[in-house]
C-alpha cells in the first residue's frame, strides 16, 4: 500500500531548502567582486567536478572520501574565507541602531569644508569615514589623536610639515580616531597608470571595507571620493556633499536595520573591477596632471 504523504509534512523540507537558498544567495552577493570571489568559484567548480563524476561513473573510493573529508572541507572554507567571513560577522554586529543624522551632516560639513580649504592650497588628503566595520583591523600603523573632528585639525594633519601628515586619517563619528595610517592598495591591475598612491590607496581599502574615502590631489588639487572599490575623480564640492549624505547619513533612526539591510542585500556589492570615473575639466581648469 503506498505511503501517504500529507502536506503538512512538506512544509520542513521546503523550509530547509528556502534558508539555504537565501544563505547562498546573500553570501553569494556579499563575496562577489571581492579578492575571494575567485577562490569561491574554483571551489564549487572543483567540488561539481568531483561530485559529477563520482556519480556518473560510480567511483565507491571517491565518493567515500568525500564523505569522510567532508569536515575538513567546511574547517578549510573557513580558513580561506577567513577575511571574507569576519567582514560579513562584523557588520551583522555593527547593526547602525542608533544613528544620528544630525551629528552625521555635521561630520559630512567638517569633510566638505576641510576638502574645499585644502584643495585651494593643494594640499593632499587621505579621509577614511568608518561605518561597520572596524578599520584599524584593516590599516596599517597609525597613531592615536582621538580629538574632534575639524577643518582646522584636519588641516593641521595634513600641513606638509607636520609630522603625521603623510598616510591617512580615519574618522569615527564626529571624532579624529587615527592619523599616519597606512591604507592597504588595491592589486588590480587595469587601473589608469596616472593613479597616485593616495587613489589607490582610496580603492584598496573600499575593496576590503564599507568605509567612505575622500582624497584631495597634492599635484592638482581634484576631489574625489571611493566606495565599495567605485573611485570617482574630479567631483564638485556640492557632488561631493550630495554623495556623502547618500551613503553616511540615516534620515530616520527606527529604519537603520532596515536600510543596513537593504544596502547591504538589494544592491550590488560591487562590480568585478573598479570603475573610475573622470569628470570632465570644468571651464577655467586646467587638465589634470598624470601624478594625482
């Protein structure tokens, strides 16, 4: 007599197969157009391969290890992944619960006007907004200022003669927590050769973090700004403005979860390679000179 099966018993299995779906798809756009990405796909690839031809050609030994390797599979997933998964694990506990908008406007008029006094004067500058995840994690060396934030601290940082001028500064709300830091640069290698050390420095560390990167060109005084392994050159002031305010500044507070989640899941992550976008010389400049 065959066996009956009742709806109600569907329902687990469908369960189970709708959380590893979404598991996999959100960890799918969280990984891709990271360094792991590659290593991602060569690892499926190499686990298909496996699997498919154990099964068409009925390989008993094969097939047995790879049941029996199988935890040792996940424990190297998690050493290889290891950047990837503690990227993913800090900003689920970096949920932006309470953010202020009103004290985070007030840090996007310290960056605008800091960007404006010392473009003028040409001046380099390597800002570093912090979000979730925790950048002194990721940056090399800096030294501890841990004042508020500015345009007259910031100008004195980044003075030429100042001794901590050179390397990056990083801000945490509205308070100067690091200066002299040594941003990671970005490996890829279809960059314009005319990027300096500053935008690449820009690129690398908004390809391992969400942090906002604002650098001002010693050579030619250009504004501009990375994010999310996105570099744009030669923005105004008020498109520098517009830009921060999209990405920093929560209108409502009870929504942060909710917009953590969409920025995070709803949107791309990032494109597979950068992509830099020149504006054109406005009327009354020069073209920008090849070092930046």
């Amino acid at each position: 007599m065959p066996e009956i099966i009742h709806i109600h018993d569907l329902w687990r299995p469908a369960l189970e197969v709708l959380i590893l779906a979404v598991v996999i798809y959100f960890a799918s756009r969280f990984l891709r157009g990271t360094r792991g990405w590659p290593v991602v796909i060569g690892f499926v690839i190499v686990l298909l391969m496996l699997a498919l031809t154990t099964t068409i050609l009925n390989l008993q030994v094969l097939r047995w290890l790879l049941g029996t390797f199988s935890a040792f599979f996940a424990v190297a997933v998690i050493i290889i992944f290891q950047p990837e998964l503690r990227r993913m694990l800090a900003e689920l506990g970096n949920l932006p619960l309470f953010a202020s908008a009103s004290e985070q406007r007030e840090s996007i008029e310290v960056i605008i006007q800091t960007c404006e006094r010392l473009a003028e004067v040409k001046i380099g500058a390597l800002i570093a907004v912090e979000q979730t995840i925790q950048l002194q994690e990721v940056v090399e060396s800096g030294v501890p200022v841990d004042c508020d934030a500015t345009p007259e601290m910031l100008e004195t940082i980044f003075f030429p003669n100042n001794a901590i001028h050179d390397g990056g500064v990083i801000l945490k709300g509205d308070r100067i927590a690091l200066a002299a830091c040594i941003f990671p640069l970005t490996q890829r290698s279809d960059l314009n050769k005319s990027l300096g050390t500053r935008h690449r420095a820009a690129i690398g560390l908004s390809e391992e973090t969400d942090a906002v990167i604002v650098v001002v060109s010693e050579e030619t005084g250009m504004i501009s700004h990375a994010y999310k392994g996105q570099l744009v050159r030669n923005v105004t002031l008020e498109e520098l403005r517009a830009f921060l305010t999209s990405v920093l500044v929560q209108t409502d507070k009870s929504r942060g979860v909710i917009e953590w989640f969409r920025k995070r899941f709803t949107e791309r992550h990032r494109p597979g390679a950068p992509v830099i976008i020149q504006h054109e010389p406005r009327l009354g400049e020069k073209s920008p000179a090849k070092k930046n």
